[in-house]
C-alpha cells in the first residue's frame, strides 16, 4: 500500500518533480513539455460510474495473470491496490482523448498497466496508443530503486547532496560499471567498452569519470567539480573538504549518538547505537567503541571534526 496524500502534498509533489524534469526537458514554446496531476480527473471520479464504464472493460481473470499481482496473492492483496491498473489505464485514456497522447512510457515494472492503458482505448475503437518500457536501474540487491525501496537515491538535493550523490555512483560495483555507464550517461560507447574493461584498482578511475558524468547531468557542472573535490581530498588528500557535506552543532560536547542522528547517517539512538556497538562509525579515522562518547575540544582541528560511517559516507562536523 502507497502512503495516502493530502490534495496540498501532492500538488507540492507535482511542483518539486516539475523542477527536477526542468533540467531534463524544457516546458517552454510552443512545443514545450506539458506537466498534468491525474488527481484533477481521478478525485472527482463517481465510483459507480467508473466501475460501470471503465471496470466493465476489464477481466479479472487476465489481471490476476500480471505478474505485480501474482505477485502479492499470497501476501495478500487489497481491492485498492487491484485498482491501480484501472486508474492507470483511466489516465492513459483521459490523456489520449485530452491532449493527443498516444504514448506511454515507464520502467519495465509497469508493463502490466501501461498494456492495460493500451488494451483501454483500443477497447473504445482506437488503435493508435502504444506502450514503451525500459529497463529498471537496480540496488545492488537487486530490487527496483524506487522512492519506496532501502536505499534509494533522489534526485532532490535536500534528500541527497550533489557529494552523496557523486559518492554514491563512486562507489558502484565494478561488476555495475559498464551498465550503469550504458544507461546513464553519453561518454561513446567505445569508452565505455575502454573504462568497463579495468580491473582492480584502475576500475576507480572509471568509477570517478562515471559519478562525474552523472551528477553534472542531474545536478550541474559546477556540483559535479565541488563533489569530485570532496571526495579526492578525503581519498587522496587533494582537493577542497569545504564541500563535503556539513553539520553544524549546537554545543561542542555533542554526543556521538545526536551527532549520528544529526547528520542523518541513522534516524534513531536505537539505530546509532547499533551502528557503534557494530564497529561502524569512526571519528577523524579513529573506530568509536563506547555509544556514551561525547565530543570534545580535542575532537575539533581547524574547527572541524571528520564523522565517517563505514568506508563511503562522510561529514563534516563544526560547531557554532
């Protein structure tokens, strides 16, 4: 079950994504991006009428054979959650007949609703509507990358910074580097080939031009070099620590719990807590054992203290 949206939070929701796309694809002219919320159609839907008109379409034989809802029959599936491929189907129809929309596109997880949209409008004498998936990027255990899903990146830098962002595809399998590269980026295909074919400890090299080229599409040329900085001068001791990501506390002797909360490296003591009894958090390199350390003076060199969780996540700590 998707977490239920106040009528604010999504037409907030709409405003953010719409941001994001910008840097993607242009809203302006005569031939600019139209960006639509389906709560302006669905929300004034009468059940009766749409279950009459559009459900009536729909065989419940054939949607249990879909493989999201095969899926959760074991599990256990509500009557809400069937309807997805209905609402979905609805909005491809409502945008078909609106604006001309004859294409729907989405990662392969959607093929189910998107064929559903299709079959809808072929149902009412079209055939002219198509459906188009692409393939899913990945966790490395496997599982889609969504909002939803441990794990996921965003693309908002309040949720993610431009350097865990760049950190993040730093620090990719090397087994992952040439997909990634492929479904990601525009270096030639022929560098690609070049980059993915290093081993050990030259694959970094390829690791760094790949989290490069992907924050500058997502979060400008400017973040792509302020990011790359931060990581070389934690890594290599070249490069400007000023843009690592930074917390500033409000009293010097801090806890290294509230300092973990804090930087939002764990949500909760109970998780921060874990986290030190399981050796995971160092402080300016130095492993902390004791879940009742407190910062100090002596913890702070040019006014700054260096937290890090395991090898990949950093931050910066000052003090007012």
């Amino acid at each position: 079950m998707r977490k239920m949206l106040s009528r604010e939070e999504l037409d907030h929701n709409v405003e953010c994504i719409k941001k994001q796309i910008e840097k993607f694809v242009s809203f302006e002219g005569k031939n600019g991006a139209i960006i639509v919320n389906n709560a302006d159609w669905l929300l004034d839907l009468k059940f009766v009428d749409f279950v009459r008109e559009i459900g009536s379409l729909f065989s419940v034989n054939r949607m249990l054979s879909a493989e999201c809802y095969k899926q959760r029959m074991e599990t256990g599936l509500t009557f809400f959650e069937m309807s997805y491929m209905l609402m979905q189907s609805y909005d491809f129809l409502y945008l078909y007949n609106k604006y001309g929309c004859k294409l729907q596109m989405g990662g392969n997880d959607q093929w189910s609703n998107i064929i559903g949209g299709v079959e809808l409008i072929r149902k009412i004498g079209k055939d002219d509507s198509f459906g188009l998936t692409f393939k899913l990027l990945t966790t490395k255990e496997g599982k889609k990358m969504g909002k939803t899903e441990k794990g996921a990146l965003w693309l908002d830098t309040n949720k993610t910074s431009p350097y865990e962002f760049y950190q993040y595809w730093r620090n990719v399998e090397d087994g992952s580097v040439e997909n990634v590269f492929n479904m990601l980026t525009f270096v030639p295909m022929e560098k690609i080939k070049e980059f993915s074919s290093y081993k050990d400890e030259k694959i970094n090299e390829a690791k760094k031009i790949l989290a490069y080229e992907i924050t500058k599409l997502v979060h400008g040329e400017e973040e792509a070099k302020k990011a790359e900085e931060a990581s070389n001068a934690l890594f290599s001791g070249q490069g400007n620590l000023d843009n690592m990501p930074c917390v500033t506390l409000d009293n010097l002797n801090t806890s290294i719990l509230d300092a973990i909360i804090l930087t939002g490296i764990a949500p909760s003591k109970g998780q921060a807590r874990t986290l030190v009894n399981q050796g995971g958090i160092s402080l300016n390199d130095e492993k902390i054992t004791d879940v009742n350390y407190s910062l100090s003076e002596k913890d702070f060199t040019d006014g700054y203290a260096i937290l890090k969780k395991g090898k990949k996540i950093f931050y910066k700590l000052k003090t007012k």
